[in-house]
C-alpha cells in the first residue's frame, strides 16, 4: 500500500514539474515576445524609413495610374529601394495593364433655364468613354438603387442622364462597409442605365464627407460593345446635394458634361518582388504587399504609398534590431490593384505554378492613419492562437482582431491552412481622400504611419517565430 502511494505521489511530483516547466517557457516566451515588441516600436519610432520613402513617391513621382509614365518610374523606384534595403534578391515580373487617359479636366454645369447656370466639380469614372467634344446636355433623372431605376423603366430613363445619388451609410461604425453597401452604382451604375436608354451616368462621390471633391474610381461596361457605351462621371458630395435639391424645385433642369477621356491598347507594367531568404524555413514565405498604382488625382499617399512604405520598411526595422527571420520574407509592390488586379493575378499564377508556399501573407491598402488592429483569412486553429497575441498588442492599443477579410492583392494566394491578414487603420477619415486630388503627402501624418509599421512588423516577427499551426 505504502509502495502504490510512494507511485502515486511520484506520478503527481512528475506532473507538477512537466506542468511547471511548461508554465515557465510559456512565461519566458511571451516576456521575449514583449521584449521584441518594445525593441520593434521604439526602433519603428525613431528609425523607420517609411515617411521618408513616402516623400518621394508622392511628391517627386506623384499619381501612379496603371499604364502611365509614372507607375513606369514608381517600378524602377520600388527596385531601387528595395536594393537599397539590403534584400538578397530583387526582380522584376512582368504583366500587361490597362491603359486609361483621363485627359484635360472634365466641365460640369448644372441649367436650372436657359442662361442660368452653377458649375460643379466632377471627374470621370475610370475606364468611361468620352463625351462629344461638345459634351451631353439633357434632364436628369435622380435614384438611388438599381430598383428605382427599373421601375422608372425605359419611358422615364430614355434620352437622359440618371444620377446615382446613394449615400454611403452614416450610422455604420466601419466606413469601409459603408463604402461596400454603396460603390455599386458606381462600378455598374452605366451598365444598368444603358438598359434604359440613359446617354451618361453621373454618381454621387462615395465619401461620408460633404465638399467640392469629386472621387474617382473604377467602373465597368461588362459586355457592352463599344456603340453601346456611355460616359460616367462622379460629382462632389456638395454637388450632388445641390443637384437633389434642385431637382425638388425644377425636374425638368439640365445637366452638362463634357469629358475627354481615352483607352488605349494594354501595356507592358510589372510587379516588383523582393526577399530575403529564410534562415531555417526558406520554403515557408511570408509575403507583405500593398499596390503600387494609384489614381491620377492626387499622388496617392494613403491609397496605397502608405501601404507599399510600410511593407518596404519592414525588413528595415528588422535589419536594426539585429533579427534574422527564420523564414523567407517577400515583399511585393503590386501593379494594377485600381482598375483590374492584374498585378494580383499574374503572382497568384506564377506562385501556383511554381507551388510556393505562402503561409502567411499581410497586405496594408487601407490608408496611413493609426492602426487599429488586423483582419484575419483564416482557419480557426490558426485564428485561436492568433487571439492569443492580442496581450501583445493590447498596450499599443492595436489589439482589434477581427476574422474575415484581408486585401484585394492577396486573397489570390488562400489556401486552407494558411493565414491572410489585413492591416486596419482607424477608417473614418479614409475615404475623405480615397480616390481624390486631396490624396496627397501631407494629409499623412507621420506618427500614424509609422505606427503601421510597427504594427506589420510585430505581426510579421510572430508569424516567422512560431509559423502557422499545421
């Protein structure tokens, strides 16, 4: 009896120890964990280089359209750079890309009767045709979703242009869903017009603000052969309350329009990839990206010269702190997110080919404000763990994780077991600038960006210390 409990009591000892142990590694792991996170934000707060590269994308490159001399010069900039960087290898993947021309600025009035008149701001959708050199003028028919718009049917919609007047949705806390429930009149609002027999399409901007800033974007014909058509435009949020108002007082007022716009044949871009292999997993890739290109507008600081700094300086900060990552990092500035993910497509293709493996890929195309926390794509083994690194997060108040979403470039690269994520800004003041000419490099502020880079770098090092969970 005494030889069962000397057994029993061994046994528990045994266990106590095992848990013990266990209990201390887990203690000392996170203590290093929070450890690197202070060596990655203080090196991020007074040595990054994101600011300073976004410098020079937007003011001495400025709007980068796919197609354009600029994303041309904004490719060979990104190869540089990375050079700069010290990545083991930096290379060029080639793509074809739209090529569309907005040409001079668009004119855009309002005839309440002959004689008077009020200009508006406005700006061409991208990809829409032309106006007649001479621009359209007729009545305007004012709806806000697809329904209203067929049950005005062809008698009330023939000869004129409809105006798309859907606001984005005030009482939703995420803009971005705002944006989501409200774009569709502007990517398909001239498909669904033709159908009616309207000869232009203007939409309200989607934006929560109300100014003189009409936003841009892209839209889509489907189908359509070229004689079928129309142009579209966006106007100012200011515009289109005046336009709605306007409307109340005289129905049967005029628009006018005139844009010079032009697509051209497809042209020769590229992707710029650059990485560091990993130390003891160098077939595991994490990949971190945003877009290169941007619209003409402005010079495309938020959308996405943020992103695409930020993913440049990650292996900066890592270079300072003396880390050397255990898995291959690959950064990928991508080409054409704007108007046809081309860009997204032809890596996906070629990784597939080539059966890479991505575990884990991070993209930041939500704008340079502060950072909030991340988005994940993921299994719920692996989001389970990632939760567990909230704590870590939490005293630099970037700890909102959220499942389901990731980035346009990378949702391509899903797998069942691997991990997609997207940065996640504070999102109020996003789409003020997105698609504007006020998207430019002093509506950044450069503690918020550098923020972001902490906050992709920190997510980064966990992912190349502990991998995915298999």
């Amino acid at each position: 009896m005494m030889s069962l409990n000397f057994l029993i009591k061994n046994k528990l000892m045994k266990i106590i120890t095992i848990l013990f142990s266990l209990f201390f590694t887990i203690t000392l792991f996170s203590q290093n964990d929070k450890e690197m996170f202070k060596k990655i934000f203080n090196t991020s707060m007074t040595s990054s280089i994101s600011y300073e590269l976004l410098d020079y994308l937007s003011n001495e490159i400025g709007g980068r359209l796919s197609g354009s001399l600029n994303a041309e010069r904004a490719v060979k900039w990104g190869q540089e750079e990375l050079n700069k960087i010290g990545f083991d290898k930096v290379w060029l993947q080639e793509l074809m890309v739209p090529k569309w021309v907005r040409g001079p600025k668009e004119f855009a009035l309002i005839e309440t009767q002959p004689g008077v008149t009020f200009n508006v701001d406005a700006c061409a959708l991208g990809g829409s045709v032309a106006t007649p050199s001479v621009g359209i003028k007729a009545n305007v028919v004012e709806v806000k979703s697809f329904e209203e718009l067929k049950e005005l049917g062809k008698e009330k919609v023939d000869g004129k242009i409809v105006f798309f007047n859907r606001p984005m949705q005030s009482n939703l806390v995420s803009t971005f869903q705002a944006y989501g429930e409200a774009v569709s009149q502007r990517t398909n609002g001239a498909v669904e017009a033709v159908k009616y027999g309207a000869i232009g399409v203007i939409v309200r901007s989607m934006s929560l603000r109300l100014d003189d800033n009409p936003h841009t974007g892209t839209m889509s014909y489907g189908n359509l052969p070229d004689s079928k058509k129309i142009p579209a435009a966006a106007i100012s949020t200011n515009a289109a309350e005046k336009l709605s108002d306007l409307l109340v007082i005289n129905p049967k007022l005029k628009f006018l329009l005139r844009q010079q716009c032009k697509q051209y044949k497809d042209v020769v871009s590229h992707n710029v990839i650059a990485e560091i292999k990993g130390s003891e997993f160098p077939d595991e890739i994490i990949l971190i990206g945003g877009h290169l290109d941007s619209w003409d507008l402005g010079d495309g600081s938020h959308d996405d010269g943020a992103g695409i700094v930020q993913s440049m300086d990650i292996l900066n900060i890592f270079n300072k702190i003396n880390y050397i990552p255990k898995r291959t990092i690959r950064i990928v500035l991508f080409m054409n997110e704007e108007n046809g993910t081309r860009g997204a497509k032809k890596y996906s293709e070629v990784a597939k080919k080539n059966n890479l493996n991505h575990i884990f890929a991070l993209e930041s195309d939500a704008g340079g404000f502060t950072p909030r926390g991340f988005s994940f794509t993921s299994n719920s083994k692996n989001f389970n763990r990632i939760q567990s690194w909230k704590k870590l997060f939490e005293p630099y108040l970037i700890h909102s994780f959220q499942l389901g979403g990731s980035g346009a470039d990378i949702a391509p690269l899903q797998s069942d077991d691997n991990v997609l994520a997207g940065l996640r800004p504070d999102s109020q003041r996003y789409f003020d600038y997105h698609h504007t000419s006020i998207d430019t490099f002093d509506a950044v502020n450069k503690r918020e960006l550098e923020l972001g880079t902490f906050a992709m770098t920190s997510l980064v090092y966990l992912f190349d210390k502990y991998g995915t969970v298999k």
